[in-house]
C-alpha cells in the first residue's frame, strides 16, 4: 500500500468521483505519465470546496508545477479574486503556462518564477488562504514566510503530509526515509503552532489543514 488508504478504498472512492472536465483529465494522465507529482484529486476537491465556503480573494500557492491545482484553486475564486503561484522550475512554468491558457484562467492566476524562499520575503501584501505543496526540505522555512503572509484568521492548506503513509510507521524503502523524516519534524512543528488552528487530515496524501488565530 503506496498511499494511506488501502487500494479497495481508493478504487471504491475513484468509482464515485463526479465526472471532470477534459483538461483536468488531460493533466491528470500527463503528469502520471511523465511522474509529475501534484495533488490527488480528493484533495483538490476539498480544497475547492473550501475556497467555496471562505471565498478568500487573495491566494497564494508554493509549487506550481503543471498548474493543476492553480487551475482547480482559481476556477472556484471570484470575480476580482487572484492566485499568486510560485514555481521554480522553468520547465514546469511552460506546461502550467500551456494549460492555464487553455483553461481560459490567465486572469486569475499570475505565475511568479523563481525560488520561493527569495521571492516570498519580498512579498508584501498578505493573503487570505496559503496552499504549500513544494520540495519536502524546504517546508519549514516555507511555512514560517506563509505564517508572516497570512491575514489573521485565513487557512494554510499543506500537502503531503502523511506521506504515503510513511509517517506513521509503515515500513520505509530507503529512498523514502530521509523525506520520511523532514515531514515527521515538520509535523511536530505544524501541529504545535500556538497561533495556528491546526490538524492534519486524511485526504490524499494528507492535507495540513491550519487557521490563523
Ligand atoms: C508537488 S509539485 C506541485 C504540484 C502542484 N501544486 C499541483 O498539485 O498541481 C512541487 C513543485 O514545486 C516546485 N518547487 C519546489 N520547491 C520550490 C521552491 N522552493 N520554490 C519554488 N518552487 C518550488 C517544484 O519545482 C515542483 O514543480
């Protein structure tokens, strides 16, 4: 079992996924073919679902890769809403610009690239809603820049979490251990943020979930 739900329940939740669009299929089967990572689609929906219910007009996201979940954050934001997405791969940058175009989205999403840890500290305005899903060894200090550039009450969504299941105790191949240990330390340090509202939820690969208090 590579993820955390053992594969009868993934194919009994797949069987009862609402129909998707094209494109999202679309970049779904390419970034599986070519191993891109990017969010599992429960995960993506839930965060929807979210960007629904708290309607943030400002969103930042770390990580864009191909532009999957920036398509899927900014097709549920309003009109005037942005989603700043960071991305230092140039190669991905040009995927994701390919797809956001097709998507008819470009209005929403502004792509600013470079490395997240030298972009971040220069931004200034703040954001009502963060979604963190980069290099697993850089989240702490990705975390302490989104905990400065989140409003007070907004929501810090962090992907990856419970690494597929590896966290827990699950038997670890030795690729896996040292990634296996950065999000183990990292946890500890999300879930004890004294001004965060925090918990880890079992969607995907495991969704830091965490409100600014
Ligand atoms: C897991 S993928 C993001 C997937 C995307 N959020 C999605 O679900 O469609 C991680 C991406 O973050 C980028 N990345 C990793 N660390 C970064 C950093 N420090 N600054 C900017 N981009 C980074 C990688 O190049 C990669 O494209």
């Amino acid at each position: 079992m590579k993820g955390i739900l053992y594969p009868s329940q993934l194919k009994y939740l797949d069987s009862h996924r609402i129909k998707e669009g094209k494109l999202i299929l679309e970049m779904e089967t390419f970034a599986r073919e070519k191993n891109i990572p990017i969010i599992h689609w429960q995960a993506a929906e839930f965060i929807e679902q979210i960007i629904t219910i708290f309607k943030p007009r400002r969103v930042l996201e770390i990580g864009t890769a191909i532009g999957y979940s920036a398509i899927r954050i900014a097709r549920n934001l309003r009109k005037k809403c942005i989603l700043h997405t960071i991305e230092k791969s140039t190669d991905n940058i040009k995927l994701a610009e390919k797809y956001i175009n097709q998507s008819g989205l470009n209005d929403k999403i502004k792509i600013f690239q470079g490395d997240a840890l030298t972009i971040m500290p220069g931004l200034k305005k703040k954001y009502d809603l963060i979604f963190l899903d980069a290099d697993k060894e850089d989240y702490k200090r990705l975390f302490d820049y989104s905990l400065i550039l989140l409003k007070s009450e907004g929501i810090i969504i962090i992907d990856n979490l419970l690494w597929h299941g590896f966290v827990a105790g699950k038997k670890i191949p030795s690729d896996y251990r040292t990634s296996t240990n950065i999000i183990r330390d990292f946890n500890k340090v999300f879930l004890a943020q004294v001004n965060l509202k925090s918990s880890i939820l079992p969607i995907g690969d495991g969704l830091g979930f965490g409100i600014k208090i």
